[in-house]
C-alpha cells in the first residue's frame, strides 16, 4: 500500500513538472512572439520616420521609398542596434540598375572613410602589442618611405597619434580611386606624388598639433607604417587585426576585389544616376577609402566598441585604449568649435550623451555610422550614391522610434505675435554674410541671401527660434550698448553665442549681391577695395571664395560659380589653386578649351600636382 502511494506521488510530481516546463516554454514564446511584434513595429516606424534635422511636432514625415527616389539613391543598407546586439538588418532597392539585383544582409558597397577607425583600431593593436608607440616620430616607424622634414616640422614631428586624430598637419584631404582601365599606383608613388597617382606629394603644410584637419593622406602614412613594421600586405594585416576577431566576414580591405567579394558588392552610381566607369574604383589609399563592408559587418565593429567600454569583451583593443579611441582632441578644428576628433571617430555631445560617428563618401558611394559611447544603441547606413542627407534623414528615424537621448531635437510650434514679426524682420549681417528675415502668407521666413529658397523661422519659446534644416537656435536680442537688433545663434547644448548678426541699414550692399544681380564689374570693383581696406576680412579671403564658388557649383548654378572662382582668379593671381577651381567649372559645363587653359596655367604655379596634369589630358583626349 506504501509503494502505492509512494509511486502516485512521483507521478503527480513528475505531472507538476511537466506542467511547469510546459508554461515556461509557452510564456517564453510569448515573450519571444511580442519580441518579434515590437520589431517589426519599430522597424515599420524607422520605415516611415524619415525627417528633418529639427522635427516640429506635427509635422509630417517620409519613408524610406520616398527619399530614395526623391534623390536617386538606388540601394540602401542599414543595421540597427538595440541594447547591446544586431535588432535587425535589411536593404531595401537593387545594388545593380542591370541586373536588378536586390540589396540584402549580405551586399557590401564601398565604405570609404569608414575604413578610417578601423585602420585607427588596427594600427591601436600594434601598439598594444608594443610593436609602435603613439607619441614616436612616426619616420622611425617608416622603411619603404619617409615623411620629408620641412620648417613646419622644425619643433613638432608627426606620431601616430596625430596622424590617427588629424592633427599632424598633413595636406591631403582626399585620395583619389582609379576606374577600371588606368594605372593604379602603389601606395609608395601616392605618398610621393609621382605618376599614375593623380594626387601631389603628401607632406606637413601645418605645424602638428595645431589643428584637427581630417587627411586621407595623414592615413596612408599610417598604411605604409603598418605594412613595414608587420611586413605583410595591409588587407592580410586589418584581416587579422580586426576582421577576424570581431568577426566581420563580410568586410575586406581588398583592392581590388576577390571573385568571392565581386558577387556580393553593390555597383555605384553617380549623382545623375549613371553608373560609375567599371561599376566601382579601385582605391590604393586602402587605409582611408579602401573598406568594403555590410552595415551588419560593421555593426558588429561598433558593437565590440562599446562592449569593450563596460568590459563585457574580451576581443580586441582593451578598454582603456578603447576608451582613447573616443576621447576628442583638445585642439582647434579646420571645420568648427563644435567638430570633435578622437583617434579613429568623430566625437558628437548632445547635451551631455555623447555619441561617436564617421562617415565616408567618393564619387558613388556614401556611408555612416552614429552610435551611443555608453548606452547600446547606434545605426549603420550604406547607399551606392552620394546624399549625405538621406543618410542623415534614415538616421534621424531610427533615433526618434528608438528614442535616442538628446539627438534629434523635437519642439512645439509657437504662434508669432505681429508686435515681434514688425520688431524682428529685416536684414542682418556678420563679416560679410547676409540673412534675412521676412513675412510672408502669414508665416515668418527666414533667407540666407546666397540661397535660392527660404526656411520658415519657427518659434518655440518666449526667446527662441529654430529652422527645420539648422540644429542651432536663433534669439533676438537688443545690442546693449547702441540698441540696434541682433539676431544671435546659439549652440544648442551649452546656450553659448556661436554668432551675432547685425540688422543692417536696408541701402547697405556686399559685394556678392552684385553677383547676384548679373553686375560682375560692380562687384570685382567691391571686392577690390574691400580686399585693399582689410584683407582679413572673412568674404574676402581666398578659401572664403573657393569654398563659396564650390557651393555654387554642386548647386549647378554654374554661372555664378565661375564668377566666382573668376573674382578669386584677380583677387589672388599668384595662386594655383584658384586657376584649377575655375578650370573645373569650364569642364563641366563644356568650355574645354578655357578648361584646359586655366589648367595649364595652375600646374605652372604649381608643377607636383598630378591630379591637375592628369585632368589636362583627358581633356585633350575628348577633343
């Protein structure tokens, strides 16, 4: 009788058990199937989020599809990632316009200056490996080349620390890639300047430590430093240094591709949607645009990043050194107070969340990456075309649906009352630059002069403005001292004044506005006598002009454009610069005799710019 009631017992436990298991594995399904509910709702928001640098509550936004036709983009792929690991990755639109080839997981495109903390982390390890030191003069580093002294290496002398963070003055903003049928250099003829590279010799042209320049030349010295100290070939090197460890499968170094790699990579399109000679270029400057990689690939680089920070990896880099990848460099920037530098990522604060970034674009292809330095959250975006602002807008979504801290601004529209509209319209100046502020259909509007549309000027508080398209807010406050109105910027994180803009007399005129009205003699004339009264001043200057010409030009407002660059041409005669800006715009709109007259006469100014000889002659071969 005992045994018997001995053995029921076992079986109403052995019944209780399996009930248990039974409802633990049905809650966890549950539990995995609400999982599965909320990212596809998250994704389905990302999907159709898409908006402006400032979201005004109300407002409308877009989708995914919207924007790539708006702008052409013909594929996309992103990863998102969501407490510590991959929520979900997917492409949307065709990698290949003949083939008709979706994007997928899989499809790699051409990362270019995304490549650049990747080659940070690697060069990081052989430091960790006591291999190389930071602060070392990176010659001692260097076999197959050297980086020539000259008088601004007198005092400072080039490490791979500033090499790395881009303050080792070195002048080579961008390397060019190389089409399918040209010569392609060796990385030892791109560091010397000497055909076929197209790009001049790489040098210091600014004391080190003076200022944060972002080089691509900076970090094919890097390259080269690498390749001698470990005596392997770059791609076999990054390969073991980060590829494997982290294990990003499908992200290579190779140029050019492997057959293996061929079948997955995206083809590039330019901006008017044709397709790049040969689909895609081939970038011997392999350290700073030579990355190939899916967005999950390099999700899985960002994930390690901050996983390492709170010591919950053990792949790679060690936290402190990690940690230095992420801490901005206390010098000033070429670009602005706000632009901060670590070694190897842009540093981003939003209002006390810091965020690190890099972006990398050429001439088809644009990615980026955002992410939290301490919280697991951050985006990867890759296109085969070139709009940073798509990009900028997908990132944008997927801060809003996953509620990023302090990244995408969101405010309430405020009514204007008429007393202020009357108070504040007008136009302001600061160092030659206009604004103006008007009213119109019952909104106010606001008007950089050098524009061809307005931006409504939103109000959002008692004191402050904003636009959709500015991060900044604008105040308008009394000059204490004459009680003229000034409208003021301010840096959204800390309140501080980043601008003061003057409401000028309405008769007042800049040079530039002669421009715009069709007079070039009036406005040569005014630039003339501004440039002899005080050559200094900022709309004056020679890169002030440059830069503004170039704005013209990507705008296809070519007229202007070349009378700019023809202001800069009498403004600064001994430069060769300004000879080839101004050839570039006869290129293309067709003058290809002045083109290559203008040419000619800036490689005479200046005789190791390749890039510029090689320009010459393929125009000579399209006459």
């Amino acid at each position: 009788m005992k045994s018997k009631e001995e053995f029921l017992k076992k079986v109403l436990v052995i019944k209780k058990s399996v009930t248990i298991f039974l409802l633990i594995i049905f809650f966890q399904s549950c539990a995995e199937g609400s999982n599965t509910d909320t990212t596809i709702d998250l994704i389905k928001e990302v999907e159709t989020g898409l908006t402006t640098r400032v979201h005004i509550a109300g407002d409308s936004t877009w989708s995914i599809e919207e924007r790539m036709k708006h702008y052409g983009i013909p594929g996309v792929s992103i990863a998102v990632i969501h407490n510590g690991k991959i929520a979900w990755a997917k492409g949307y639109g065709i990698m290949d316009k003949e083939s008709k080839a979706p994007v997928t997981e899989q499809t790699i495109f051409q990362a270019s200056l995304l490549g650049m903390p990747l080659t940070a982390y690697g060069a990081l390890r052989l430091v960790e490996q006591n291999k190389v030191t930071l602060n070392e003069n990176i010659n001692s580093y260097l076999k197959s080349w050297k980086l020539p002294d000259n008088e601004f290496t007198k005092e400072k002398k080039a490490t791979i620390k500033n090499l790395l963070n881009h303050s080792a003055g070195i002048n080579l903003h961008g390397i060019p890639g190389y089409s399918t049928d040209s010569p392609v250099p060796t990385l030892v003829e791109i560091l010397n300047g000497t055909p076929p590279a197209k790009n001049g010799p790489i040098l210091v042209n600014i004391e080190p430590d003076e200022r944060i320049y972002v080089s691509a030349g900076g970090y094919a010295i890097i390259q080269q430093m690498m390749i001698d100290v470990e005596g392997k070939k770059f791609p076999e090197l990054m390969n073991e240094l980060v590829m494997q460890p982290l294990e990003m499968n499908n992200s290579t170094f190779n140029q050019p591709l492997t057959t293996k790699h061929l079948a997955m990579a995206a083809t590039g399109y330019l901006k008017d949607g044709s397709m790049v000679k040969g689909k895609r270029h081939t970038y011997p400057g392999m350290a700073s645009n030579g990355l190939w990689s899916n967005a999950e690939g390099l999700a899985k680089f960002v994930i390690n990043i901050q996983q390492t920070l709170r010591d919950n990896s053990n792949k790679g880099l060690s936290k402190d050194m990690t940690a230095l990848m992420l801490t901005p460099y206390g010098v000033n920037s070429y670009y602005s107070r706000q632009f901060k530098y670590g070694l190897g990522f842009g540093i981003m604060n939003k209002k006390d969340e810091i965020y690190f970034r890099h972006w990398g674009w050429n001439r088809v292809f644009f990615g980026q990456i955002a992410a939290h330095r301490d919280k697991d959250f951050g985006v990867v975006v890759l296109t085969n075309s070139t709009y940073p602002a798509f990009n900028d807008e997908l990132i944008r979504s997927v801060a809003l649906a996953y509620e990023w801290d302090n990244y995408v601004p969101v405010h309430k529209k405020i009514e204007v009352e008429q007393s202020l509209v009357d108070k504040i319209t007008g136009r302001y100046m600061s160092n030659g630059r206009i604004v103006e502020v008007f009213h119109k259909d019952n909104q106010l509007f606001y008007k950089n002069i050098l524009d061809l549309e307005a931006e409504e000027l939103i109000k959002i508080s008692d004191s402050s403005f904003v636009r959709r398209n500015s991060s900044r807010l604008m105040q308008f406050k009394p000059n204490s001292e004459n009680e003229a109105l000034n409208l003021l910027y301010l840096n959204r994180n800390d309140g501080t004044i980043t601008s003061t803009f003057v409401k000028m007399d309405t008769d007042k005129k800049e040079p530039v506005e002669f421009l715009l009205e069709g007079d070039f003699d009036k406005a040569l004339n005014a630039y003339m006598a501004l440039k002899e009264h005080d050559p200094t001043y900022l709309t004056v200057t020679e890169d002030y002009l440059n830069d503004l010409g170039y704005d013209f030009f990507h705008e296809d407002r070519m007229k202007l454009s070349q009378d700019v660059f023809k202001v800069n041409m009498m403004l600064y005669p001994d430069s060769y610069k300004v000879y080839d800006s101004y050839a570039e715009a006869c290129a293309k709109i067709g003058e290809i005799d002045m083109a290559i007259l203008n040419y000619t006469k800036s490689l005479e100014l200046n005789p190791q710019n390749n890039n510029t000889r090689q320009k010459i002659k393929e125009l000579q071969k399209s006459e």
